[in-house]
C-alpha cells in the first residue's frame, strides 16, 4: 500500500504519460527534476493550453482557478 506522499508523483506520472509519448521524455528529466516538477515545467511551457485544466499534484482545477498567459 502507498503512502500519501507518493500519491503526487504518481498521479503527475499519469498525466505525463497520459499527456507526452515516451519518446518526449527521458529518464534524465524525470531523474533532475522529478514526475511533480517536470509537469510543472511543462504545463508552464504549454503553449497549447491544454495542460492548464490538470493539476499533477492531485487536484482538478476549477474553471475560475486557471489561468491562461497572453
């Protein structure tokens, strides 16, 4: 059974691999900065948008919680 603390890295795995093919990330990455961190960049970088509606560290952001940048 998990503990709590890892439930973050998991779920932010999840959305990496749910949101990136294996071939955009490496090991490398996930090893420097960790699963939680390296969705932080990306959904940072994510000029599509469609990153901004997920949070990896387990929670669903409402419609008035997220932010777009110009």
């Amino acid at each position: 059974m998990s503990t709590p603390t890892r439930a973050p890295e998991r779920i932010a795995r999840a959305a990496l691999a749910a949101f990136h093919a294996p071939t955009e990330l490496t090991a490398a990455d996930l090893a420097e900065y960790g699963a939680v961190d390296l969705w932080d960049r990306l959904s940072r970088t994510d000029t599509t948008g469609r990153l901004a509606r997920y949070d990896a560290r387990g929670r669903r952001l409402s419609a008035s919680s997220r932010t777009t940048s110009a």
